[in-house]
C-alpha cells in the first residue's frame, strides 16, 4: 500500500525537510508555494498586512513500510510537537494512483524489503 505524507512548514526547513524524507525512503516530492493557515489563533495583521510566516506544503508518496520511517524524519527535523505553530505533518492512505510509473521500481523494492 503506499501513503500520501502532507507537511506543512515554514520555507526555510522545506529544503531539510524533503532531504530528510528522500533519505527515509520517499520517491519524490511535490512542494506548493505560500500555502497559509492558522491555528488554534486567528493570525495578526496591522492595517490589512499578515504577520505569518510564509509556509509550504510538501506532498510525498510513500512505501507503507518506510511511511513511519518518513513521518520521524520529518518530526525529527521540523520539530512540531516541540516548537507550537512550526509546522504540521500527516499521512493518508492512497488507494489508488496514476503517473507513478518512473517510482514503482524503487517503491515495489522498499515494499519488498518490509516483507
């Protein structure tokens, strides 16, 4: 089975970020630009200008066996539970996906290696 890996950070961990995931076992990346949240607070402006950081959204896929192994890099690196408001990351299962085609030998590898 593979995973949707979704990290939400400020853009100057992106770049440790995505190193971090390839080495756990990540195919590849997707990054999205300027993406804007807020958390339990609603964000501060001064006359119409917004005060939060800039942030990007980083979609990998995932073996589901290295999946976990992703996720603890990317906590490790981004440290979210320890800095509040430093980013977030989650995972989701994929059932199914296209364009995936130049991935599948190394993903088919890493899930033979869990078995």
């Amino acid at each position: 089975m593979l995973k949707l890996i979704v990290v939400i950070v400020t853009v100057d961990k992106t770049d440790e970020i995505i190193e971090t995931a390839r080495k756990a076992g990540a195919t590849g990346a997707t990054v999205i630009h300027e993406v804007r949240g807020e958390g339990l607070k609603a964000s501060k402006t001064f006359l119409g200008l917004d005060f939060t950081s800039v942030r990007d959204a980083i979609l990998f896929v995932a073996a589901d066996g290295c999946a976990q192994d992703v996720m603890n890099g990317i906590q490790e690196v981004g440290g979210f539970d320890d800095n509040p408001g430093s980013g977030i990351a989650f995972q989701l299962a994929i059932e199914d996906a296209v364009g995936l085609r130049s991935q599948m030998p190394y993903i088919l590898e890493s899930m033979e290696d869990d078995t």
